[in-house]
C-alpha cells in the first residue's frame, strides 16, 4: 500500500472525528473525540487542530498528508472556507474555518457539509457504489441531505443543495429551527420521534415507560418493538412525513436509489413501509418503481470518507471505484 494519505475529519455538535485515510479508503488512524462546549470559535479551532496533529503523529510512519478534507454539520461555503451557518455550532456562524486549520497544520483544508460528504462516502465505498443518481438521507437529530447527480456532488450555487430536512410536508405545522414551519424535520427526525410519541400517548406531554420519562428515540423504538400502540403509531406517523417528502425528490431527481442512515434508520422495518406506500401513492410511477431504498452501510464513517474523498478528487489523484 502506498504511504500517501489524507486527513479526514467530521465535526459534529457532539462528537469531533479525525482520521488517516489512504487512497483506497482505509482509515489508518484515527481519533475520536467530544466538540468543545465553548463559546469560541477558536476554542473549535484548537480541538481540530490538536486531534489531526495527534492523527499525524500516529501515522508518522507515512508520508506527510496531502490536505485535510473536514466535514461539518454546516451549510458551507467550499471556496471560501467559510461556514455560512451552523445550528448545532451557531458560534462558527460566519466564520472562515479553513484559514487558520490551514496556518496551524500546513496543510490546504477544504471544508464540506456532513451529509454531502456521507453521500460521497456511500457512493465510494458504501450503499450507492456505482450509482449514478443517489440522494442520501440521514435520520439523526435533526435531518440532512446529500445529492449525487451524474456521478458527481451536487452543491448548487453556493455550496447549500441538499437541505432535505427542511421540506414543507405540513404547510401549518410545527415551526422549524429553520424559520419554517412543518419541514419534515419536524416529523422524521429523533427529536420528532419523542415529541410525536408525546402527543400520542397524552399523560400531559410527559409520558414513561416502565416508569421512566420517555426522553430518546431509542426508547420510543424499544417500546414499539414491544408492541406500544403509541410508541408504533409514532413510526407510522414519521413514515408516511418521510414518504411525502421522498417522494418530492423522485419526482423531481430520478435517483436509482435512496441511501436512509443516521441513527433513527435503526427503525427501519417499523417506518419503511409506510415510506414506500407514500411513495406509490404520490411519485410518479416510473421513477417511483425504479428509485431503491436502502439503508446506508459505512455508519459514523461515511463523514470522514466522503471528505478524505473531496480532497483526492480535488488532488487529481487516482483512487479505487
């Protein structure tokens, strides 16, 4: 195997990941480590800088990376290096994030949106390898997107496409961190899980189960398994939202399939199906038979190998398809 090597990071309102990823996509090193609770931008800057400098050193071995692809749950701003607006980091509003990783690492840094790079890590190495047309979804606190079109990442005009969470499924309804109201965010991500589920079981909006407060997906979930009327209801609800929103997106993208990861797609078998008959009810039939759902398979790694991708892709340098 070659010693060439990028960073990767991804860089989320929790959790900051940083790795080594050879050409082929081995993840040779890498770090795992919490975001900063601060106020400051530069605080982010600092644990960034010192977790890919602990990467780097653990791959010493190697030859000196060739840049640092970093993928953050943000829309960006890819020319610039600059974060246009972050709502889980809202102090990196605005600001020129790749600059001083640059200047303290030695290093050209190329920023992402987190669910664009997930898409581009399926598309290598996961769920959508060798699609051509592939929308990617991920199911987390909230809901991201990223868009794959004639094999290449679709970004729009400036850097922002892909904002699936944040389509109107409900004209009057819940309002949105977005400034919107009824975006399918608010129906089909794990904090739409809980509140759904919520309103369902009534108990004045704070119900429990096996006398505990319901306060995560993953007990709405246990308790859909078990059979909870409420807790199956939810999935049912959150499926048919999902639906109507893919749907959008068959009719108006074409994609051959739907990569679906995050960690509310570990509920899978109790939402797709209201999913697909959504889907049939309202796609267009052709596209609607032709585009396949699947789940994404690379995990908490789909991040960081879609942005070490980004950065070979811009090197020019030739990886395995």
């Amino acid at each position: 195997m070659s010693d060439e090597y990028v960073l990767a990071g991804d860089v989320g309102g929790t959790n900051l990941r940083i790795a080594a990823v050879a050409r082929d996509g081995t993840i040779l090193y890498r770090t795992n480590g919490s975001t900063p609770v601060t106020d400051g931008a530069s605080d982010i800057v600092a644990a960034i800088v010192e977790a890919a400098e602990s990467v780097i050193r653990d791959a010493a071995g190697h030859a000196r990376p060739m840049g640092f692809g970093l993928a953050l749950a943000a829309l960006v701003n890819p020319v610039e290096g600059r974060i246009l607006s972050s709502p889980n980091l809202p102090q990196l509003d605005g600001v020129c994030l790749g600059a001083p990783i640059s200047a303290k690492l030695g290093l050209d840094v190329v920023l992402e949106n987190d669910a664009t790079a997930a898409a581009i890590g399926e598309l290598w190495l996961g769920s959508s390898k060798g699609a051509r047309n592939s929308i990617f979804v991920t199911l987390g606190t909230g809901i991201g997107g990223g868009l794959i079109l004639d094999g290449r990442p679709y970004r729009g005009s400036d850097g922002t496409a892909g904002e699936i969470g944040h389509i109107c499924v409900e004209p009057e309804g819940h309002s949105c961190g977005c400034g919107s109201r009824g975006c399918v965010e608010q129906y089909a991500s794990a904090t739409a899980i809980v509140r759904i589920f919520r309103e369902l079981s009534g108990n004045g909006g704070s119900p429990t189960l096996a006398g505990r407060p319901v306060i995560t997906a993953s007990a709405v979930y246990d308790a859909a398994a078990g059979g909870d009327p409420a807790a199956r209801e939810t999935f049912r609800v959150m499926g048919r939202h999902l639906g109507v929103a893919l749907a959008d997106l068959i009719d108006i993208l074409n994609p051959e399939m739907i990569v679906i990861g995050g960690g509310a797609a570990g509920a899978w078998d109790l939402f797709i199906g209201d999913v697909r008959s959504e889907i049939a009810a309202r796609a267009f039939k052709h596209p609607a038979d032709r585009a396949r759902l699947v789940r994404a398979s690379l995990g908490d790694s789909a991040g960081v190998l879609g942005a070490a991708r980004v950065i070979y892709d811009r090197l020019s340098v030739p990886t395995p398809t």
